[in-house]
C-alpha cells in the first residue's frame, strides 16, 4: 500500500514542479504534445544513427554509390545544427546538476566541522527556505534540521523541530522521515536501540517506492543503515549486518550515512575487543565530525 501512495504523490510533486518550468510546464497538461516533441527527437537521432552506421551502398563492380554518399552528407548537414545544441545542452544540464550536488555536500561537510549545529542549520535554511515552493518544504526542512540536531546530542531541541509540523496525513515517504529521525534520536541520544530498530524498520517499510524510480535505491540506504546499526548496538550483530554496514562506511557518498555506520562498527569493536578497527572508526569520526558529540559516546551495550 506505501509504494502505490509513494508512487502517486512522487508523480503528482514531479507534475507540479515541472509546471513551474517555461517549456516543460507548458508541455505537461498537453500529452500530444509530449508524444509530438518525443516523435520528433526520436525522428532526429534517428536520422543521425542512420547516417553514421549505414555504410555507403555500392555498385557491382564495387565503387561507392556516389549519390547516396552525397545524399548522407546533405543530411548530415541540416541535422549538424540541432545536435549543435541538443548534446551541449543535455552534457551541460548533467554537469550543472552534478556540481550542484557535490557543491552542498561540501557545505555539509564543511558545516559538520563547526563546534555546533547553527551552520548545518543555516544550510538547510538555504536550501530550503520557509519560502520555498518546493512541496512539503516545512517538512523536509524539519527532518533535515532535527538530524543536525541530534548529531550534536541535542535530544529535546531534535523533538521540537519534528513536533513543529503536523506529519499526520501525509505521503507514507514523509512520515517516513519523522519515524527515521525518531529512530536516530533514540539510537544515538537516548541508548535505546530496541526502539530505535522497531522505528528504523517502520521507516524501511513506509518509504517503499517502485525501484524504478532515479534515486528509489539511494533514498532507502539511510534507513537499512539505520536498521542495520541498532541491530549492531542491540546485539548480537550478523555477517548481513557488518557487510553492509563496512560496504556503506567505505563507499557511500552521503556523509550521514558513513557517519552512523562508523559509530555503529566502533560500538561493535569495542564489544569484541577489535581494538584495531574501534580505532580506525573512532579517527574517522574525529575527522569528520568532531563535536557531534552524540558519535563519540559509546552505547552502554559496547
């Protein structure tokens, strides 16, 4: 039932987003439009693959036809303009979005190295402003404000960010977010983490879209880490477990991500006397985090 309602509201945020964009908002409400422009692109790489992979026909003693090949370089030219523009643009939007990406984790990161949570909370006041049309802006920026929160083992102020708007009703994918938050803060600032895994699973469950979806399997990776993690501190840990945890710490791109698997691996070395590896996780979180200081208190079960 979450993925069906997931799936709805992500179509009917995506229509109203793109209806705010000059061309592609005047093409959404028209889907003989859409089918027009999609025939006519395809009409046009069409051409263009036909005229790079279709050898030149010959005659049969073996020379080139010399019209076709005349004919190929006529169309080549009238479709040299539109990839002149078309490849560009499509390689430049990429480019754009990409830097755009890793411009704000480098402000995530650089924010993380403050003594406290006021520059990750002033990042997410950028992004997401009390302005922002984006839909359901109030909320993303209430999730994205109480997991600052918590890093800093701030527990009471993490809660009032999450109770200042009302989650009820909403997109099982954004209640999702609040039950996630609530796990974080009961794993990390409350040392509970049989609650924190029943939350954590709830979560996992609530934010099932269909994988088709861009950024469907990225989107979950948070809250398997989550689960994954309090699984680790409530004992005992499985091989499932520790893989995924030591795949996502070495090579995930989202900083939160590596962050709250180091903690939960540390808190697991401890445990079994792996002094080596406690070490390892225990320098990584001094690096990146160094006051968020719900990281560098251990679990009373490790």
């Amino acid at each position: 039932m979450s993925r069906e309602e997931n799936n709805r509201y992500l179509r009917e945020a995506t229509h109203s987003q793109l209806r705010k964009l000059p061309v592609l908002g005047w093409l959404v409400p028209r889907p003989l439009l859409k089918i027009l422009l999609g025939a006519v692109l395809l009409g046009l790489w069409a051409s263009f693959y036909a005229f790079f992979t279709h050898s030149s026909s010959t005659s049969e003693d073996g020379s080139a036809s010399s019209s076709t090949t005349a004919s190929q370089w006529e169309l080549g030219h009238t479709l040299f303009p539109y990839l002149l523009v078309i490849v560009p643009a499509i390689v430049g939007s990429l480019a754009l979005r990409q830097f755009r990406v890793r411009k704000v984790r480098r402000k995530e990161a650089d924010a993380l190295q403050q003594p406290g949570p006021e520059a990750h909370l002033q990042l997410t006041d950028e992004l997401l402003p009390p302005t922002s049309p984006f839909p359901d802006a109030n909320l993303l920026r209430a999730q994205r404000r109480a997991l600052a929160r918590i890093l800093y083992g701030q527990d009471a102020q993490a809660r009032h960010e999450l109770n200042a708007v009302d989650w009820r009703g909403k997109a099982p994918l954004l209640q999702a977010l609040e039950r996630g938050s609530d796990a974080l803060l009961h794993l990390l600032c409350k040392d509970d983490p049989e609650q924190a895994l029943r939350l954590a699973r709830e979560a996992f469950s609530l934010a099932d879209i269909n994988p088709a979806i861009p950024g469907a399997r990225q989107g979950r990776v948070f809250y398997e880490v989550l689960i994954h993690s309090a699984e680790l501190v409530a004992g005992p840990s499985t091989p499932e477990g520790l893989r995924t945890l030591e795949h996502h710490q070495a090579e995930s791109s989202l900083l939160v991500v590596r962050l709250l698997s180091a903690w939960a691996l540390r808190a697991d070395a401890t445990r079994r006397n792996d002094l080596e590896r406690a070490e390892r996780m225990r320098q990584f979180l001094q690096t990146h985090a160094p006051h968020c200081v719900a990281l560098h208190r251990l679990p009373a079960q490790a």
